[in-house]
C-alpha cells in the first residue's frame, strides 16, 4: 500500500531537480547564443544595416542626394577640361611657353600620388561631411586664385591654384564614393557610380 503513492507521484510528472536542470540547460543555450551574436564582426554590423530591410531610404530623399553628390564634382571637370581650348588664349595672354602651359595644365595632378591615401584616413575618421566642406573650400580657394592669376598676367600663381585645387579634388572623389554607399547600400551602388561617370563625361565633352 505504501508504494502506490509513490507511483503515482512518478507518473505526475517530473520532480523540481529535474525543472532545475531543464531550466539551467535553456539558460545556458540563450546565454550561448547571445555572446555568438556579440561576437560578430563590426563590418558584419554595418553590412545588416545598409542592406536589411529595415535600413530603407525613401527614394525622394535618395534622388535629392545623388543630384547634390554627382554636381561635386562638376565644377573642378569643367575647369580642368577648359585649359585646353584655353591654350592659345593662355599663351598669348599670359606669354608663357608651351612648357610652362604643360605645368600648368598638370600642376593639379601633382599631389594625386600620396595625398588620396592621407585624406582616405582623415574620411574615416572624421566622416565625409566635415571633409567635403573642407575639400569644397580648398577648390574653391584653388579657383580664386587662379581667377587672379589670368587677370594678373602670373602663370605661377595660375599654377598655385590649379595646385590647391588638387589638394581638395584628390580626396573629394573618394568622399563622393563614400557618400553613394551610404545612400545606396549595394543595391543602388552601381547606379549612381554610372550616373556620376556619365555626368562628368558630358561636361567635358560640351567643354572640350
């Protein structure tokens, strides 16, 4: 007779020991897959972020930013394409050789060798928007003075400022790069890169 309760308390279902061991085994697989997910990589981050679905950029807004990013750099493409058809003018106003237009024409592609990788550093750390107001003042400071230059008569200084212009040209192409991947992820990348190369071709087609 004594037995019978104890089979009934087996067939009851499991005593507390055994809900404590069940209850320790799903913490431990929970706390498992938490560190798992805090182990992954930052880059694995900001690759879920730019192409999840919850990372969406209303396309009104995307179109208002490639408008602003691919006119960066219209105004240094113009400029550059312009000494060209500017050459006999140049020469006879400012009585340089064709020498001296050489350096001229190429005095912006001077610092184009080590300055990219410098301002790719200062782009990640500072980010791209304090770096293109800085680069957008560099051109702009590089264009006022080459502005003087011709009214002045000094190739010299016509090649100054065709040189500060390339301080801020240089690195101003790697922030735009930066600035599509933000808007576009990798889903729109290749498209804004083609829009950007197409607009820059036909300003130096119409310029040239």
């Amino acid at each position: 007779m004594s037995s019978l309760p104890n089979s009934n308390r087996d067939q009851a279902g499991p005593n507390k020991t055994e809900l404590d061991v069940a209850a320790a085994e799903i913490q431990a697989t929970h706390d498992a897959h938490h560190d798992l997910q805090e182990s992954k990589s930052p880059l694995e981050h900001v690759r879920l972020d730019f192409n999840s679905a919850a990372y969406k950029i209303p396309w009104t807004y995307k179109i208002l930013a490639l408008i602003c990013v691919v006119s960066l750099p219209v105004g240094h493409t113009w400029t550059g394409a312009s000494l060209g058809p500017l050459k006999n003018t140049l020469r006879n106003e400012l009585g340089i050789t064709n020498t001296q237009f050489g350096v001229i024409s190429s005095s912006d592609a001077i610092v184009n060798s080590i300055w990219p990788i410098v301002g790719g550093l200062l782009l990640d750390h500072f980010g791209p928007n304090i770096i293109v107001l800085c680069c957008t003042g560099v051109v702009l400071l590089g264009s006022v003075l080459s502005g003087l230059a011709v009214n002045l008569g000094l190739w010299r200084l016509l090649a100054g400022g065709h040189i500060i212009m390339g301080f801020g040209i240089a690195v101003l192409d790697s922030a735009t790069q930066k600035f599509f991947y933000h808007w576009f992820g990798v889903g729109g990348l290749a498209l804004a890169f083609g829009l950007e190369s197409a607009v820059s071709r036909t300003v130096d087609l119409v310029v040239s």
